[in-house]
C-alpha cells in the first residue's frame, strides 16, 4: 500500500495520471504539417477495443452511420458475400435476410461519459452559457495567447517568468473578473483564488474531494483531454517535439498542463455548486458517483451498439480488398525482353504518384518506373543560405543529422528571399493584417486586388530555391568529406536497389501548388515533413553527379555508368506538370523525346483526375484542360484545388514489373521491391518499420476525419482562421483548436471522396522474412494483430493474410 501525505499524489496516481496524458497522438503545427494517426498512441490494443472506449468516453465515432453502409449494400460495394463473412468473424449465425435486418435495425447509441461541467449543464437554465461551452472557449483562447508564434507578449512575460501552462493560466484567470459576468455567477471568480499553484497539489486536491479511485481517475483524466482534443493534441506534439526545439518549452509536460486546467475548472464547478446550490450539487453528486461505479458497464453499452457498425465497416473492408486481390491476380504481367531502359524515373510511394507513372510508363516500354519514400532517404534538414531558419525534410518518426544548404552565388536570389521571408512574416502575424494594410495603403489594396484577378501561387519565400545549385552538407556545423558523401549516396543506392542505369535517371520528388491555403503542407510530401521533395531531390541529384562520389562509389563496388546522369525534377500534384532542375549547357539536356513524353503523361493525368475533379474538363482539349488546372491551382477563392491522398486503401511492396499493366486508380502506395536482390531482408525490414508505418499515418488520417469531422478533422475550411501563425487553426473564432482533414478535402459536398477503409499492405516477399519482421518489432505486429491494418503476403496468383501470428488463406 502507498502511504500519501494530504494534497500530494501517490505513485501510483502519478503513473496514472502520466499514462493518461500519453494515450494523445501528436499532431503537427500548419507549416510541418503531416498526416497522423490520431490514436497512435493506442495501437497496443485493438482497434475495436479503442472503438469502444472512445465512443463511451467521449462520443468519438470511428465509424460511418449505418445508412451509409446500407447505402453502399445497394450500390454493389459492399457484397452479400463479405457482409456474411462479416458478420462471422463477429460471430453473428444468420441467414443473408434476416442479417440484412438485424444490422438494419435502428438502435439508440447509449450516454458517453459525462465530465462534471456537462453533468452541470444538464440542470443549468437555457439563458445562460454552458459551462462546458465556456470552459472550452476560455481554455482555448488561454492556450492560443500562450502559445503563439508572432511575438506575443503574454508569451514573452511567461517564459521570462518561467510559469508553466497551468500557473499561467492560473495568474491570467484570477485576473479575470469577466468570467463571473459571462456565466451570470457572482462569485464564481472567488473560488479560483482557492486553487493550488502546483499541477500536483491541484491533481491531489481534485482526487481527493471528487473521490476517484485508479480506474475512475485514468478514464476522468482521459475524457477530459479528449474534451479538448484539438489543443491535448498540438501540445502532445510539443511534448514529443521537445518543445518544437525550443529550450524553454521542453521542461514541461504541456498536456499534463492542460488536463491540469481542465480539472481546476471541473473542481471550480463541483465547489461553486456546493457553496451556491447544495440540492443541484447533491443531484450532480449522485449521477457522478453512479458513473463512477460502471464504467465497465458504461463501455459494454457501446460496444454492444457499436456491433453492427463494425460488421458493416468489416464487410466493406473485405469488399474493396476483394476487388483489388482480383485485380492483383486476375492478369499476369506481360513478358518483357529485359533491356537497359532509356529513362527511369524514381517516383514517392504517393498515391497520387500512382496516376502519373501510369501517364508516364504508356508513352514508351523504354521507361522504367520506381516507387521509393519521397524523402529519397535523405536524413536532412533544409537551412536557407545566411539564415537561421531550417526545417526538416524527413519523415516526422525521423530526426533529421545532417543540414543542408544552398551554395548559390546569386547575391540578388538570396537578398530578394530574405527581404520576401520578413513580408511574409508581417503579413501573416494576425495582428498585423491590419497594420500592414493601413500602413502600405493603396499599394497593398492594389496587390490584394491584382491577386483576385491574377492569381498565382503563394509559397514561403524558403522554398524558392535558386534556378541552379550545389550544396553544402554539414553534421553538427561540420561539412561532409567526399567519403561520408559517398557512404551516405551508397545507403541510398543500396536501398534503391537499382541493378542497371538508364543514361537519365530521375529523382521526382513532389509538391503541390495551392494559394490561400492554411493547410497547403498537409498536401506536400508527408515522407519530407510536410514539404516539398525539392530539396531532396536536388541534393541527391547533386551526390550522385559528383564525379569525386562516383569514384569513391566505384572502390565500394557501385558501379554507375560514366554516361548516366541524375536528374532532380519535381512532380506536381496539382497540375501533374514535372520540372526538371539544375540541368546545365555541359550536361545531357533533356531532349524534345523526353519532354514530349512529359506532357504527354501530363495530360493523360489530368484527364484522368477530371473525371473527380471537374468532370466538364472532359469535353475540352488537352491544352485547355491543362490551363484550367492551372487556373484551379492559382485561385485563392479555390477551397478544393487537388483531393490529395483521398480514397488511399492499399499499400504494395513488389516490383513494379507485377502491376506496371494494372490502373490501380491512384488508391495505392507503391513501394519497389524485389526480394532476389535482398538476401538478408534487411531492405524488407526497413520497409515494414518506416514507409508502412507512415502510410498507415495517412489512411487513419483520412479515415478518421470522415468518421468524426467534428473531433479528428478540421471543419470548413472557408471559416478557417490561423491560430498563432503556424500553431492551427480556429473553425470561425473560438472552439477547439481544428486538427486533421477539412471536409473539403473529403467530400465533393454530395458524397464521400475517401472511403474509410484500414489499410491492405500486400508485399511480394517469403512468408518467413514478413513473419520474423513482424515478431522483431512489436510496433509492427501490433499493428497488424490488433486490426490497424491488414498485411498480405502475394505471390502470383495467390494471396494470404497474416494475422495473430497465423497466416490465412485470403477468401
């Protein structure tokens, strides 16, 4: 038994209270955007297992209403064959008709928990504000004051002071004689002067007087951070991020912070009521003591009502993977005489990539395309040349070590970034929207003017890199020897894979192109931390065409044809345009033949992508529809200019020789791979432990922001209003911080454009070398035994899944 003094927390309450601030995913900032898990940090269970609980802790939905299920049943989509294997795996033994109508039935979803500010309002009068609305606006205006980037004051004075999130707020709210007007509650600011000023005392204190024992108190501590999910998720990111490397803010444990704030004004309540109106206070008493005492009850009621949602969710799962193992094995690839390709192209495993290989690979059998993560395995970050400013190009699970730098004599390029980064700064700082237009007049007026009518993209000045380029690489402030060059081109290579080399080969990164566009980073390449691929791209371009590399390359054994050439080019996923960089008089310039090819598969995208996009592009020229893309892109009025990774489903790692004849529609991640040139599996290995890893960021990413906009997606993005410069964005003026997918990203305003499936990962490879993988790392088989994504093994025409460790035949 642990022995505890009055006001101080025990170990245990501790480890508790630790544990249930770390069940929050991170999410990244505006300008690192990328795509997330939002219950990554509940992977160690199983989905349906975290289903339930969220549904019964805060109402979270992770699945779709079954009218849409049924809806899809009667479209074809979901067959009467996967519905029945369906509902066996739930162990549901009915005939076809009478399940039909059993998960038919309309069914009343039980109460989620209710913290003590809801259980409150359910007994406040109907003309004044809701506790909960209140707590929820107070709170999250605090965290944006605090937290904010544009030389805040209120930020300044709290780090000078060194008053973490809780103290703080608790100096600003005692402050804050408005609270009692806005709640029509005299005396409610008095009871604030009675909080402790340390996180532990006030958790001790609030344990104590609302009597919650170990399993009450991780559910409370739980439900109350979900309650304010878009801001315990930012600071759960500032947490992992060690204060977004900011000394000051890596001292604290910003979500203890903010669950510590929640429960001061839970405990406010709970006193205030009892001082003010002891029979409200004796009724909330006794509703809180029954929720206490059945949570388990609590969440069996919701995965009871929860079963037909999941058998419908399962059947659809089953009934897409279906249709894509058909189209998996149905054909056989036609034989090709192996020969050295004239053009490879090395793409990102993107989806959207997908779409443009296709384009790509039917101008000519003498191109070879390869799907690779975007960041081509570059573990760098991106400093503009003469600034302090860097970000990272590397996936979020990845730290970047090594610092790369433009080594641009063009005095004027760097200059005219510089002078554009501190515009940028102004115009984007909130307060100064205003000043800026009232300061520059008529001359800003005519600007914003200009941009209405001749719109074109607008980017951060940082990722307006010089026309052409060499780099510097630095680790630690230490510039990179040729040998560490090569060693770091000879892992790239080695996980490329490559066995020949074509006279071009080219490096296609991707970046979008959008204008007035909070979220343009969650469009870039999530495997570059939310950037484009330039960088990369053209870093790795410049390594492996320096000829003091490449000797250094050849003595390790890689042996790269004198004639061959690296070509960085970027892909755009907007217009599905492809710019080739750096390509100099003295090098191999790229010949009408290959451009010719380009525009072609350009248009062939664009056709392709009218069909959702905007389908009365179909009746129009090639270059008139390439113009309109454009025009799309450079509209700032545009809410939806591309559908980005929308309707992503599968993940396939094979060579793309097995589905180079197959139009996966741009639902599939393709990862090359070839196991005869793998012996050990090493190259499997890191496969499996990264870009699997990051694929399934996304799809949950889009697949939770379906299933509940309201608490993993963003909203409407036409009431956005950035927070804090980069930190989020508001839905209107107030709420919750917005975290993931705008429903402008999700819907065409008719239908869904991204269905909610969980991944299907299908790798060409032994079944032996996945097997051991997956026991090696338990993030991986956690993944695949606890449901959050399905794992394949394809080998010609047959497919089976592995799952709890057995591998079964795939029906």
């Amino acid at each position: 038994m642990t022995i505890k003094t009055p006001n101080t927390l025990s170990m245990q309450q501790k480890d508790l209270l630790l544990d249930a601030t770390s069940t929050i995913a991170p999410h990244w900032p505006l300008d690192k955007l990328i795509a997330v898990n939002p219950l990554w940090s509940l992977v160690n269970k199983t989905f349906d297992q975290v289903s339930d609980e969220l549904s019964a802790l805060a109402g979270i939905k992770t699945h779709l209403p079954i009218a849409s299920y049924r809806t899809w049943f009667e479209e074809g989509r979901i067959s009467q064959d996967s519905l029945s294997r369906a509902a066996h795996y739930y162990e549901i033994d009915m005939t076809p008709h009478a399940l039909l109508e059993h998960l038919t039935q309309p069914s009343a979803a039980p109460t989620p928990w209710r913290n003590i500010a809801d259980l409150a309002d359910q007994q406040r009068p109907a003309n004044k504000m809701s506790w909960h609305d209140e707590i929820t606006h107070q709170v999250s205006q605090f965290c944006a004051a605090h937290y904010q980037q544009q030389s805040p004051t209120l930020r300044q004075q709290n780090i000078d002071n060194e008053l973490d999130l809780y103290s703080h707020w608790l100096e600003v709210t005692n402050e804050d004689k408005g609270l009692s007007i806005i709640m029509g509650e005299a005396k409610l600011t008095h009871f604030f002067h009675d909080l402790p000023s340390s996180k532990d005392e006030l958790f001790a204190l609030a344990l104590e007087e609302l009597s919650l024992d170990d399993q009450a108190l991780h559910f409370y501590a739980q439900a109350l951070l979900l309650d304010i999910n878009g801001w315990s998720s930012y600071l759960a990111y500032l947490n992992w991020s060690k204060g977004d490397n900011n000394e000051n803010l890596a001292k604290e444990n910003h979500v203890e912070s903010l669950l510590a704030i929640k429960m001061a004004w839970e405990l406010v309540i709970w006193r205030y009521l009892k001082h003010t109106s002891l029979t409200l206070h004796n009724a909330i008493e006794a509703k809180w003591s029954a929720q206490k005492s059945a949570i388990p009850t609590l969440i069996q009621a919701h995965h009871d009502a929860l079963l037909a949602s999941k058998v419908w969710a399962l059947a659809l799962e089953y009934s897409e993977q279906s249709i894509l193992e058909q189209t998996l094995t149905s054909s056989k690839p036609p034989s090709i005489e192996p020969t050295t390709p004239e053009l490879q192209a090395i793409f990102c495993i993107d989806v959207r990539s997908e779409v443009f290989r296709r384009a790509l690979e039917k101008q000519s059998n003498k191109i070879q395309t390869l799907g690779f993560a975007g960041f081509f395995g570059l573990p760098i970050e991106y400093k503009a040349k003469d600034s302090h400013y860097a970000r990272p190009q590397l996936p979020g699970l990845l730290a970047a070590s090594i610092t790369a730098t433009e080594l641009t004599s063009d005095k004027h390029h760097v200059h005219h970034q510089q002078k554009e980064a501190r515009w940028h700064r102004w115009g984007h700082a909130a307060p100064a929207s205003f000043s800026m237009v009232e300061s520059m007049g008529w001359w800003y007026a005519f600007k914003m003017f200009k941009q209405t009518l001749f719109s074109k993209r607008q980017e951060h000045p940082a990722n307006r890199l010089a026309p052409s380029t060499g780099w510097q690489l630095t680790q630690q402030g230490v510039a990179l020897t040729d040998q560490d060059k090569a060693d770091l081109a000879k892992a790239i290579l080695d996980n490329l894979n490559l066995t020949t080399y074509a006279p071009i080969v080219m490096l296609v990164g991707h970046g979008s192109h959008t204008s007035n566009n909070l979220h343009a980073a969650g469009l870039e390449c999530g495997a570059c931390g939310g950037q484009s691929g330039e960088v990369n791209v053209r870093v790795l371009a410049s390594l492996l065409n320096d000829s003091k590399v490449r000797t250094l390359l050849n003595n390790m054994g890689v042996n790269i044809p004198t004639d061959t050439q690296f070509v960085a080019a970027l892909h755009n996923t907007t217009t599905d345009q492809l710019t080739c960089f750096d390509t100099t008089d003295g090098s191999k310039d790229i010949n009408s033949t290959l451009a010719n090819w380009f525009e072609q598969a350009q248009f062939l995208a664009q056709q392709e992508r009218a069909v959702k996009l905007d389908s009365s592009l179909l009746n129009t020229s090639d270059q008139q529809r390439s113009k309109a893309f454009t025009k799309r892109a450079n509209d700032w009025s545009q809410v939806n200019p591309e559908w980005g990774l929308a309707n992503n489903h599968s993940f396939i790692i094979a060579p793309r020789q097995q589905t180079r004849h197959l139009d996966l529609q741009g639902r599939s991640f393709l990862h090359d791979y070839d196991q005869h040139n793998d012996p050990d599996f090493s190259i499997l290995e890191r496969i499996l432990t990264a870009p699997m890893l990051v694929t399934h960021w996304i799809n949950m990413q889009y697949n939770l922001s379906v299933t509940d906009n309201f608490k993993f997606g963003c909203g409407n993005k036409v009431l956005h209003n950035a927070v804090g410069g980069n930190i989020g964005v508001f839905e209107g003026n107030g709420g919750d911080l917005r975290i993931g997918l705008s429903m402008q990203s999700l819907s065409d305003g008719e239908k869904w454009m991204h269905t909610p499936v969980r991944l299907a990962v299908y790798i060409a490879a032994p079944k032996a070398a996945i097997a051991q993988i997956a026991a090696k790392h338990d993030i991986v088989s956690q993944l695949i035994d606890n449901g959050w994504l399905y794992l394949f093994q394809w080998e010609g025409d047959n497919i089976q899944r592995f799952f709890q460790q057995q591998w079964q035949a795939a029906e």
